[in-house]
C-alpha cells in the first residue's frame, strides 16, 4: 500500500488490549501512519473518539506528531519486566519517558452522554479534539500501563515470524501466543500444514 492512500478498515490493528499497544502496532507490518485520512480512520478506530466525530481540522502536523509519541513509547515498552524498570543512565529512555509524561499533562477529550436519536445515551466530545488532547489520551493509557504492574506482567510479544506486535494477554491461563490468531496464528497453522505435507512427500 503506497503512503497517503485510506487504509482499508481490516487492516488498521485493534486488538492489543490497550491503545497506546495499538498506536505501537501501526508500524506493522508497513508505516500506517502515513496521512491525515489513515490517521483519521486510526483515531475514530481506536476508540479514542466516537464514530462521526468530525477531524476535519486535522493537518499534516497530525501524523508526525503521533509517530514521534509511538517512537517514544517504543522505547518503553518491552516484554522483558527487567526492561520495564527505568534504565539509570539510559538517555534515550530517560528522554522517552520525559516525553510521554509531559503529553500526558494535556487534558484529554471531554466526553459528554447525550440523548441519540432512539433515545438511547450515547457518549459525544464536548468540542472536536485537538491534536494535544487526543496525544494525551494515549499517553495516560501508556502511564497507566507502564505503573500496574499486573498489567505489565500480561505483556507478551507475538511469536508469529518478524512479527513485532506487543499485547495484553488476559486470555485464560495466559496461553495467547499471537497478536492475532485470524492473522499470525493462521498464517503458523499454514506453515506448519505445510510442513508436514512436505514430510509426508519426502517418505
């Protein structure tokens, strides 16, 4: 998919366990994030508005601003609980975890629950979210990650090949071995049926 093209919906990745892992899973396995409509569709995706919010005055600034808080919680995000706990002397993270703390500060979007049309509430922002705000939604949910260390202890890398997504894994017993079974997980069940009819042909 060349960059500045809308990405189809299926392949824009929700299925982390937490938005500030799905912001990570947009590098994956090309750049995402490469225009204001895929952003656009990414943020609407994630949750962090609700559908028909209008991001009409989302610009170019937009993009890049979301790479560089990905770039940062990349660095801090690691399934390795040694790798979790601060590295003294690590500039690279000390500059990663500074960074995200201050987006953090920024107030998130105001949700507001209205009557819908069927009379039903429905959850509405209070005005269009800037670009601040909505950074600081994600970096509270990678605060909030990265201080729980239950939440920690669930994260695991997926073993499907060079295949680089973090997640949370609740499932039972704590047995999810991919960021996605319909994706990677059928992709390793190939594989594997293809193996073994390559045994089978060699005896």
């Amino acid at each position: 998919m060349a960059l500045g093209t809308v990405t189809a919906p299926h392949e824009l990745r929700f299925d982390t366990g937490r938005i500030c892992l799905d912001l990570l899973a947009t590098t994956h396995p090309e750049e995402r994030l490469g225009s204001v409509d895929v952003l656009s569709a990414w943020i609407t995706g994630s949750g962090l508005v609700p559908a028909g919010t209008p991001l009409a005055h989302a610009d170019g600034a937009w993009p890049v601003a979301f790479r560089e808080l990905r770039g940062h919680l990349a660095r801090l995000v690691h399934v390795s609980p040694a790798h979790v706990r601060p590295a003294p002397g690590n500039a690279a993270y000390d500059l990663a975890l500074a960074r995200v703390n201050e987006i953090a500060r920024a107030a998130p979007p105001t949700p507001r629950a209205v009557l819908g049309e069927d009379g039903v509430l429905v959850r509405r922002l209070e005005t269009p979210p800037g670009c601040a705000a909505l950074l600081a939604a994600i970096a509270r949910d990678a605060v909030d990650l990265l201080t729980d260390p239950h939440a920690r202890a669930c994260l695991r890398q997926c073993e499907g090949d060079n295949c680089p997504i973090v997640y949370l894994d609740t499932s039972r017993g704590r047995r999810r071995r991919w960021c996605s079974s319909e994706v990677c997980g059928n992709r390793e069940r190939v594989a594997r049926h293809r193996r073994r009819a390559a045994a089978l042909t060699r005896v």
